[in-house]
C-alpha cells in the first residue's frame, strides 16, 4: 500500500493536519513522515513566472523595439531563496511510494496557483490527487475536508483562472510599465529632480489610485454654498424642543402651501440661499396676526432594524480601520492569526452569509464561545432561548451568495490562545464574535415620532426615536476601552432590506461622488438624518405619546441657523477596499454595471496588498493615525500620465470586467483560450498606441497644476530621492 502525501501552504498548517490525522510523525528537513503519511509545505509560493530575459537576453533592457511583449508560451522558474524547500517538495511527490497527493493548500484562487505551479515544475505523473478544501483548521473541519477530497480535475478551472490572473498581471505589468516609462519617465525625472523615474502600473493598482486622485480634485474642486435654515423653538408643557421649517406645498400637502413654496431664493426645500432671506421669514411668522400654533400632524410608528450581515474580509478591514486605525493589511494578518489558531473561519472570503451545512451545526460555534468571557454570556443565552434553530431561513443563510467560502465566524475553538494573543488580535476576535451572536438576536425596535407644526402657513417639523427593544444591540453595541464601538449600528438594516447593511453606498464617503456634497450645519447638534434619539427623557416621551392632532403648542423663539454644503470625505484604508470591492457604483451602464456585479476591483486575498503597494511606491501616502490616504505628487503626475495614454487602466469598469472574466474561466463559462486572445489583444494595441503617442510637452502643465497642491516640485523630489537612498 502506497503513503499518502499532504502538502499544505505553510510548516504551522502542516503541524495541523498531523495532529489531526493523530500520526505519529517522525520530523525530517522540510517534512514530517510516518508508516503511511508524508506531510510536508510550500513557505507560499516556490515557482515565480520568469522576466523577459529569460526569454531573450534582448528583453532585458528596456526598448520601444521588445514591446509589446506577447509570449505564445510563459517559462517559470524556481524562486532563489525557496529552491531548497521545492527541491524537498518536488523530490517527495516524485517517490515511487507515494500513491496519492493531497493538496492542503490554502482554499482559493492564490492556493491553487501555488500547489499547480510546484506541480508544473516538478512534472509528475501517475499520482493520485485529492484536493482539500476546508473553511477553518479545526480538527473537525481537517478531517472533513479530508474524507471529502475531491479530485484535483474539479478544479482545473479555478487554476486556469489563477494562471489567467498571474499573466494579466505579467503582461500589462511588463508591457505597461515599460512602454510609459520610455515615453514620459524623462519627463517626470526632470520635473521632479529625481536620478531615475519608473513609472509602475497595473491592472488593479492604477485603477485603485486613480479613484484617490478623482476624490481627491473633487475635493479640491469643490465650491461650499452657505444656506440658512430657519428653527423654532417649541414647548409642549414645560418642556421644548426644536423643529426645521420647510417650504412645503404641491400634491399631498394641505392647502395653504408655504409662501416660499418653489421660490428660487431657497436652498433646497428647509433653507435660503441668503441669511436676509431667512430673517425675512422669521419677521412674517412673528408679524400679527399669528394665531394659534397648532399640531397640524403627528406620526407614530415603530421600525425594526436588523442586525448587519456577518463580516467578510472586506467589511472586517474597513471596521478595523475605523475602530482601531489599522491598515486593510493588518486586519488581515491578524485575521490570519486567528486563522491560523483555530479560532475563527478562513478570512479570504466575500461572503457575508453562512452556508446551509454550516448552519445545521451552528450551535457548536455559539457552545464553544461559552468560554469566552465577553461573549459568554450571550452564547448561554442563545442556546438556553434556542434561538439558533431557526437561522437558516433567515437572510444570514444563503448558499447562493457563497463562492469558495462562507462569511468569517468564530470557530468557538482554540480559546487556550486567548492570554497569549496581542491585545489588539483579542479586540478584533470580540468584534468578530460579536457580529457572529448579534445575528442570533431580535431586531432592535425604535418608536419615531414625526411631528409637523402650524404657523400661520409655514409649517416645521420635528423627528424623535425612542429605543424600547435592544434587540441584537446589546450584543453588538459594545464600546471597547479605547472607546471604539465594537460594532456599528450604522452597519445595520430595517426590516426588509436585502440584507446588504449599507446598500448603495460604501463608508466613509466612498461612494461615486456624484453629488455636488453634503449639508452640514455649523455647531452641529445631536440629530441624525435629522431625527433626534431620546434617552432617559421619560417625561418628554410621554408627552409626545399623549400629543394628538389639533393640539396648541407654545413658540419661544426662531433663529436662524448657518450651514454649509461640505466635500466628499477623503477615502481611508478601509473605505477604499469597500469601494474596491464595489466597483459597480462606478459605472454609468447599467447593463455592464449588472454583469460585473460582485465582481469588484481585485480580491478579497489581494486588495491589502495592492493597497499597501501604491503606499510603498510613494504613489500614494496613508496617515497611520487616522488612516486617510491621499495622492502623492508622484501619484497624481503618474494618474496624469495614464490618462493621457492608456486611459482605461483609470476605469474600475475594465478591471472589473477583467475580474468578472476571470471567474466566467473559472466557473467553466469561458475558455482560457478565449481569455487570453482578449488579453493578447488589448496589451498590444494599447502598447503600439503609446508608441506613436507624441504627447509629452502637454504633461508639463499637468504637472504644474498638480505640482501647485503640494511643497515644490524640487523639494518633492528632493525629499522623495532621499527616502529611497535611506531605503537602499
């Protein structure tokens, strides 16, 4: 009988599998081996594609004459520092003794191209191969995934689309950097004063930066318009409250209509475009005679807000952005971390739901957090109520919102890593536990309150909540001792939505930009969308229940109150992977717009370290405290360069459709030969465009307007050459 051969991403996974397979291994270098199992690991990727020169030595200086670049056939090779674990590797799946290979890598895309290239290298034939795809590294879920190997050939598309994405990268890397880099480096080394000027793009990170430099002019470009909101001041009894004058009128409205009903000296409908405007109405409501003040209506009506959908890695990165100030790329290695010991799901995920299996065996997740001490309470509760019976015909559940892997829960194992954990890994472990149980609990219920107050003709209005259940919030609105909330009630959804938790818009501002901004008011006050949470005020909540229609109320004062409309926010680290994530808000087509959706700009595995790439290459600068990226000088000159050259790597409407094609190859609905003409096709045209281009004198005044945002240019690169010698 032949051994069976486990071969896992990394030496940590590789310890894993054999504590759960029970073996009793013997260490070698580089595997672990026993009477019938070999185990052994790949340290990530062993095989690189090969550069140019391997194809030609010609290739290896940069010219106009090599490009486009356009290989019939791609060549790899061994990576230097990881030959002698390929060797070991390659050398164990060559034995005559071993019969069957298990392929343990990580579950995904970038796994699969790490075990199919050692393979390719390695050339081996005849073996049995069983792929293993698991969602976490508990004992439980190794075994399974195990006893439930399939053949390797059921994954030949998903490998087809990981060799696909590496020579997209490959091609508009090489083909793109090089052409831009011979035709306008020499302008920006000499506007910037720099030695040298290489001018890196690609498929993704171009789009990515062009985003930050689009938000970043429309915040420069963007004018405030100052208006004038009119409020009064109000009493029911002795307690007041404020309400906004609107100039209300039209179909729906009871006669008479405002007086200032579609005037063009108001600025949208609750507010003038002159302070002298606002004052004129304040003289007509208080001019005689003003009669009674009167509650023309009062609506009372409770709203059910949902918990959030669970955390995939997307949501998980922009949160930990937020609450703890941390880049995409450090969410992920924590989360990984967590991975690693057990004790949450696999973290490269896009899903926000649970599959039907997993649901089935919830409850062992929600028993093991009894051992978790902010979370324990809330597990017991779950499973003394049994509350968890019903989850999988709620939105939570849906198998046909589930690529590769399921949302990002808590295993409920491998609590003894608890005391060990840095304190910032143990922080977000809670706040993914608590996304995870908040699910298990009711809606939060709201009593509003919508009053519309009589003057004269004018009416004003004011809004209130109440929270009389907590529902899910007592788990999820936690507030951790840095203050941050551990969750977000802003994530969460009325009854009824499509579970989305902010659909149509990602965080912080990261939406198209469409809009000439927001309104904001100076002083601020204590309003949300312009309703007021009670809290405590028990004596004002129960003259608002007894207030009906035709009451008298009593006015104190009007005043008026400045605003002014305000830009889109800067992206942070984590809105911009929600906004790579949600490329379709970019695009106009809603044809295309509906065909690339869920697609998004890049991966779930790779938008970190895009991301962390464009903030390395000084294209674009992240401020470690708040996490606000902005463009460089570099960046934007770069962002100028490409549109006016290749323009349509700016689009996240074609890297997104690239990404959407990537996964018609892998679901079988596309062939790689099909892909790659495509791909061959549009690397080489847009290459011999950029080759006739005689467009570089134009870029100085680019340059220049761009140059007039930032210290000189001289001192720029300056300053930017110096960081790169310290660098070397």
């Amino acid at each position: 009988m032949g051994k069976s051969l486990f071969i896992a991403e990394k030496p940590s996974v590789a310890r894993e599998f054999a504590n759960a397979l029970k073996v009793n291994t013997t260490s070698r270098d580089g595997y672990l081996e026993s009477a019938d199992t070999i185990i052994t690991w790949c340290v990530g990727h062993l095989v690189t594609m090969s550069y140019p020169d391997a194809y030609d030595e010609k290739l290896k200086r940069w010219s106009f004459d090599t490009i486009p670049f356009l290989p019939e056939e791609y060549k790899y090779e061994v990576i230097e520092s990881s030959k002698k674990q390929y060797t070991i590797v390659s050398s164990l799946m060559k034995r005559p003794d071993v019969t069957t290979i298990y392929v343990c890598t990580d579950s995904g895309r970038e796994g699969e191209y790490i075990y199919r290239l050692v393979e390719q290298m390695s050339g081996v034939r005849g073996k049995e191969r069983k792929r293993v795809w698991i969602d976490s590294q508990t004992e439980e879920e190794i075994l399974r995934g195990i006893r439930e190997a399939k053949d390797l050939k059921e994954y030949d598309n998903l490998s087809a689309a990981a060799y696909l994405r590496a020579k997209e990268d490959y091609l508009m890397g090489i083909n793109f950097s090089r052409a831009l880099t011979l035709k306008y480096g020499n302008a920006v080394k000499d506007y910037l004063k720099r030695d040298r000027a290489v001018i890196s793009v690609g498929r993704v990170m171009t789009c990515v930066l062009g985003i930050v430099v689009n938000r970043e002019r429309e915040i420069r470009n963007f004018v405030k318009t100052p208006f004038y909101r009119v409020l009064g001041n109000f009493k029911i009894q002795d307690k007041g409250f404020q309400g906004e004058w609107r100039a209300v009128g039209g179909e729906g409205v009871a006669p008479p209509p405002s007086a200032w009903y579609a005037s063009p000296k108001l600025y949208k409908e609750n507010g003038f475009k002159k302070e002298e405007d606002a004052k004129g109405l304040i003289a007509h409501l208080e001019g005689e005679p003003v009669g009674d003040i009167l509650l023309e209506s009062i609506s009372r009506k409770k709203e059910n807000r949902n918990p959030p959908l669970l955390y995939n890695l997307a949501e998980l990165q922009n949160d930990c952005s937020k609450m703890f100030k941390i880049s995409p790329d450090e969410t992920l290695r924590i989360v990984q971390e967590l991975y690693e010991k057990k004790m949450v799901t696999y973290p490269r995920t896009d899903a926000r739901v649970l599959s039907t299996a997993v649901a089935k065996e919830i409850h062992k997740n929600i028993g093991g957090l009894r051992g978790f001490g902010p979370g324990a309470g809330f597990a017991t509760e779950i499973l003394n109520n049994g509350s968890y019976k019903g989850i999988a015909k709620t939105r939570y559940v849906n198998d046909k919102q589930i690529t590769d892997h399921y949302a990002i829960i808590p295993t409920g194992q491998g609590l003894n890593n608890l005391n060990s954990l840095p304190p910032l890994s143990a922080r977000v472990y809670e706040v993914i536990v608590r996304r995870f149980l908040s699910i298990f609990y009711p809606p939060a219920v709201y009593q509003k309150f919508a009053l519309c107050i009589r003057v004269k003709e004018e009416r004003f209005f004011a809004n209130f909540k109440v929270l009389i259940e907590e529902g899910y919030l007592k788990v999820a609105v936690k507030k951790d001792s840095g203050g941050a909330a551990a969750d977000r009630e802003s994530g969460a959804s009325p009854a009824g939505e499509d579970g989305s938790g902010n659909a149509n818009k990602t965080a912080d501002g990261a939406g198209t930009g469409k809009e000439n901004g927001t309104d904001s008011g100076k002083g601020g006050g204590n309003t949300e969308n312009n309703e007021t949470e009670l809290k405590g005020d028990e004596a004002f909540i129960k003259l608002l229940n007894a207030l009906k229609k035709g009451d008298k109320l009593a006015v104190d004062s009007y005043e008026v109150k400045e605003g002014e409309t305000s830009p889109p926010k800067r992206y942070t680290s984590g809105s911009i992977i929600l906004t790579m994530e949600n490329a379709g808000q970019f695009i106009e087509d809603e044809e295309l717009r509906a065909q690339i959706k869920g697609s998004g700009i890049g991966t779930s595995a790779t938008r970190a370290e895009i991301l962390k790439k464009l903030v390395n290459i000084e294209y674009l600068a992240l401020n470690k405290k708040t996490q606000v990226l902005t463009p460089t000088l570099m960046g934007e000159m770069i962002y100028d360069v490409v549109g006016s050259s290749i323009k349509a790597l700016l689009d996240p409407a074609l890297t997104a459709s690239w990404e959407k094609g990537l996964t018609l190859v892998a679901d079988g609905d596309i062939t790689s030969g099909e892909y790659m003409d495509k791909l061959n096709g549009f690397v080489g045209r847009r290459t011999e465009y950029v080759k006739q281009l005689r467009n570089q004198g134009a870029l100085f005044a680019q340059f220049q307007a761009a140059a007039t945002n930032y210290q000189s240019a001289e001192s720029a690169g300056r300053r930017q050459t110096k960081q790169q010698t310290k660098g070397r």
